[in-house]
C-alpha cells in the first residue's frame, strides 16, 4: 500500500481513539494492520491483537475474525507455522458459524499460502481449490478469481503438473487482459514464462518473460525488473545466444546491488560467473562464483548454497585443479545431505503440528456433541418430570360422578385426566361389588 495512504489510515485511527469504543475503531485497527504488514510487522500484529481483542469485547465477530487472519499471516511471515494455523483456524471457526463463505475463502487462502511457503504443496492445492470453490459460491468478482487460478496455477508448476498449470494460468491471463490490470498482468506472465521454461519450450518462455519485464521497467518495478531479466538471461542462455543473456544478467545485477536484494545478488552472480566458466573466463568466473557462495553462507541460504556449489565444481574442472573440485564436492554432498534431513524434519514437524491441531479440534467437537445430547435427554427429563408434577398435589375431585377438574377449570373423567398427564392408558372391566350391584346376588353363582 502507497505510503500516503498509511498515513491517511493512522490519522483517521487516531481520530478514532479519541472517541468512545466502537465497531468503525475496531475496522480502522484491521485495516492498518493489514496495510502495515510488510512495512512494520511488529506494528501490525500490536494493531491486529488489539483490534481482535475490542470486537471480542463488543461483540463483532467479523472483525474479530479479520484481527485473526492478519494475526495469522504475520506468524506466517515470521516463520511461525504452528501459531499462523492456530490463528487461521480460529478466523475460520467464527466465519463458518457465521455462514461467511467470502471470509472462510479468504482464511483458506491464507492457509494455503502457509502450507506452501513450507513446500507442502498437496496440502496448500487443497486449501487453494476451497477457496476458489467458496469464492465462487458467493459470488466473488473475476478478478478475485482470477487469483485463484494464479495461485492454483503456482502449485501444478510446482508439482510439475504443467498443463493443468498453464490452463489455470490462462483462465487468469483471460481475465486480466480484459481489465488491462498490468501490475497483476506482470506476476502472471513472469509465471508463465517459468511454466514454458520447465517445459522446454525456450522461444515460448522469453516472449512472456519479456512481456513481464517490459511491464515492470515501465511501472519503476526494480525488484520485479531484477527477477524478470535473471530469468530472460537464462533462457537466452539456454537458446545459446550468450551475449544476450550476460546483458540481462549483469542489468538485474546492478538493480538488485541498488534495492540491497543480496539473494538476488548471489543468484545472479552464479550466473555471471557460470558464463565466464564457459566462455574460458576463468579469474572472472571464479570471483563472481565465491561472491555468490560468501552471500549464500553468510545468510544461510542451504538452498543457494547448494546452488553455487555446483557451479564452483564446474570451475575447478574447467581449471584442471580436480583437487578443489573433489573438495566443493564433498561439501556439496554434505549439504544435499543436511538440506534433505532438515526439509524432512521440517515436514514432519508441521504434519505433527497439523495432527496436533485436527487432533484438539475433533476432541472438541465431540464434547460439543456430548453437550448437546447431554442438553436434549436433560430437556426430555425436566418434561418428564413436569408431566409428574401435574399428577401430584391436590386434584379437585367431584364426591357424587368422581369427575376431576384440570387446570383450566373443566370437568372430566377421571380416566381422561390421567391419561391426558401421563402414558397410562385404560382399558375397562367390572369389579365383583359393582357386578353384584348389577346383575343381581346371583351373579357369583353363574361365575362359579
């Protein structure tokens, strides 16, 4: 968000605060923790508990839900998985007993996007596939579909299920051309190039990585400028037009040295110093090479790491030292070997936190349920005993026909009354004394 209009957020706030305690304070809270998000993380969530902690207070379960989700998606930022799903399934248990499929779609979202900065991907396809699903039943405008399908279309590239990739991809290109949104238009076909690289198709990849860059240069995006050209110089590599690709390696060298990306730094010198390596270049190709690997393990990126290290090999064959590079070997084997074991520990850490989660939530579905049909038999049990209520005390009775009155001052048949209050039904016979007084003295004698 323009930093203009986080300052008009923190003004309208503090005019807030100068009132009494209402739901326009509480909506102003969720909003400018969310736009503080990437700015001031800890200002956010500060902002996002407050806001969470005065809805409970005033009873506005939407905005409380909303102060979860952002809650949620700083500890999902800072690494903090187990807390980030705690915080999402809180927002989410409120907007399903809301009925709120719009805010339940965008907590799945949110989940979704945990799961896969953690390379669960099977788990954050799921999620993404629920919240289009809901977004859909609601009604969502296309562009909120639009990335869905985006997204969708991220984890098939991932999983290497690359057409179903590409037709999500289209679905949200369809859109995007026709609302000409092109900040959006960028993300998507540096995707695509990405998708077309991994399918080999090298002439198809550079058309959209150079629709992507154009966009980017043209809207001032440097960050995004950086990562377009790294990527552009890889395919023109790949299609062995050298030259080509060490210009753009060497413009996202020097945009990412002038915003302080130092990740894109090494990556891209990994590069430079790999075309020096084939070009014979060696004195070059080795300095950019060891710039890479020094970033890489002074801000320990196992993955980038790993990375140089092949490159380095590379080198030192091209060198003819094969003792430098048995050397990068033996290291490069030991961090494929700690990188697999720390992804695999990492993985069952999180599906442990997940059981964990699902674990404590079924519990506490079943004493719900417990509850509930503990309610239903106490709720028979007091009619019961209300029903007996009515047989006890002082029943009006006339002395002359036997009649009873109920409660409503009406007369009836003793047998009615009781059966009216209770489940005892009548059935009718003549008692010896009446059948005496019926039939005469000689009624004995015939029964006998």
């Amino acid at each position: 968000m323009p930093a203009e209009q986080i300052i008009a957020l923190e003004k309208e706030l503090e005019k807030l605060r100068s009132g009494s305690a209402c739901s326009d304070l509480v909506e102003a809270l969720n909003r400018l923790a969310f736009a503080k998000l990437h700015s001031d993380p800890g200002k956010s969530e500060a902002l996002a508990l407050e806001a969470q902690n005065l809805a409970e207070k005033l009873g506005l379960p939407v905005e409380q839900a909303k102060g979860f989700t952002t809650l949620g998606t700083i500890n999902l930022e800072a690494g903090n998985f187990p807390e980030a799903l705690s915080c999402c399934r809180k927002s989410m248990k409120i907007y399903e007993k809301l009925e709120d499929k719009d805010g339940a779609a965008s907590v799945h979202g949110t989940i979704a996007a945990a799961y896969k900065a953690h390379g669960m991907i099977d788990k954050a396809l799921e999620h993404f596939h629920e919240s289009l699903r809901r977004k859909q039943e609601c009604g969502a405008d296309k562009d909120e579909l639009a990335r869905c399908h985006l997204n969708i279309g991220a984890c098939y590239s991932s999983m290497q299920r690359l057409d179903l990739a590409q037709s999500s991809y289209e679905y949200a290109q369809k859109i995007w051309e026709e609302s000409g949104d092109r900040m959006k238009l960028a993300y998507l076909y540096h995707n695509i190039g990405s998708l077309f690289g991994k399918k080999e198709e090298l002439d198809s990849a550079r058309e959209y990585f150079q629709k992507a860059l154009d966009i980017r240069e043209d809207m001032g995006d440097k960050t995004g400028t950086a990562s377009t050209l790294a990527n552009l110089g890889i395919m023109h590599e790949k299609l062995n037009d050298i030259e080509t690709a060490l210009s753009c390696f060497n413009r996202s060298l020097e945009l990412n040295e002038n915003i302080g990306n130092r990740r894109g730094i090494a990556y891209v010198c990994s590069f430079i110093g790999a075309i020096y390596t084939t070009l014979g270049h060696l004195d070059e190709a080795e300095e950019f090479i060891t710039r890479a690997l020094g970033i890489a393990r002074k801000l320990k990126l196992k993955d980038m790491e790993i990375h140089c290290l092949g490159k380095m090999i590379d080198l030192y064959d091209a060198k003819g030292d094969p003792k430098k590079a048995l050397m990068y070997s033996r290291e490069l084997n030991t961090d494929l070997e700690e990188y697999t074991n720390e992804k695999s520990m990492e993985k069952i850490a999180l599906l442990q936190v997940q059981f964990e989660t699902e674990k404590k939530e079924k519990e506490a579905e079943i004493y719900r349920l417990k509850n509930v049909d503990l309610s239903k038999k106490n709720e028979q049990l007091r009619e019961a005993l209300a029903h007996v209520k009515k047989l006890q005390g002082m029943l009006p009775i006339c002395a002359n026909c036997k009649k009873v009155r109920d409660d409503d001052g009406y007369w009836q048949q003793i047998e009615s009354y009781i059966s009216d209050h209770s489940d005892t039904r009548f059935s009718h016979g003549i008692c010896p004394e009446c059948a005496v007084k019926l039939f005469g003295k000689n009624y004995n004698q015939r029964m006998n």
